[in-house]
C-alpha cells in the first residue's frame, strides 16, 4: 500500500502535505470523502501492532461520546475508526511497509527523510 490518508479541512494536515513532497505514485486519500476501508485498516494495524496507534484520542467525538471514560479493547478501537473518519489519528502515510502516523515534529522528520530515500 502507498497512501496518505488525510483530513482536507485539517490546516496541520495540508502543511505537512505541503511540507512532504510525496511521489507520484503514493495515493492522496482524503478519509472524509473516501473512508478507510476495514481491509486498508487491518493492513495499517498489522504495520503498527494495534489499532489503538491508528486512534485519535483528541478527535472531539471522543471527549462528547463519553469513550474518555471506558476501558477501549483493540475491537473498539477498530470499530470506532471505521464508524467515523474523526477516529482516524491523522495524517497517515504508509508506503512499501513503512508507515508514519501522527502530526509530531519527529513523525513528520522521519517520515521527509524516508521519502528522500524512495
């Protein structure tokens, strides 16, 4: 898979797009209109080892669906993420086994560095 999935309306999102450079051949996924597929997802989360690392805890139906509060198992992670595309800790570039997930200052250096190399 060679992807970058990705929120249009999100300012962070467009910087580090801009910021990145991708190639041609990686996939611009905008998950708002084009919604991560449940097979994409389980190949994200074989690449991470848990779906948990592919949440986004800051998404504000989080906070307003009272998940805050509960104990989350792999399977609602997964659940949550396909229900709505907030869920989804963004942005996500995957390519040829790598992935990189997260707006961090260090996610973002490591994934331009990866990208200098392919």
């Amino acid at each position: 898979m060679k992807a970058f999935f990705y929120l249009k309306t999100c300012s962070t999102c467009k910087r580090i797009l801009d910021t990145l450079d991708l190639p041609k051949t990686i996939e611009l996924r905008e998950i708002k209109s084009k919604p991560i597929t449940e097979s994409e997802l389980e190949q994200l989360q074989s690449l991470t080892g848990s779906y948990e690392a592919l949440f986004s805890k800051r998404a504000q139906l989080y906070k307003s669906e009272g998940l805050k509060d509960k104990n989350l198992t792999e399977a609602d992670f997964k659940h949550y993420i396909l229900q709505h595309y907030t869920f989804l800790k963004r942005p996500v570039l995957v390519h040829n086994g790598h992935i990189f997930i997260g707006n961090s200052v260090k996610t973002v250096d490591a994934a331009k560095e990866y990208i200098s190399t392919i």
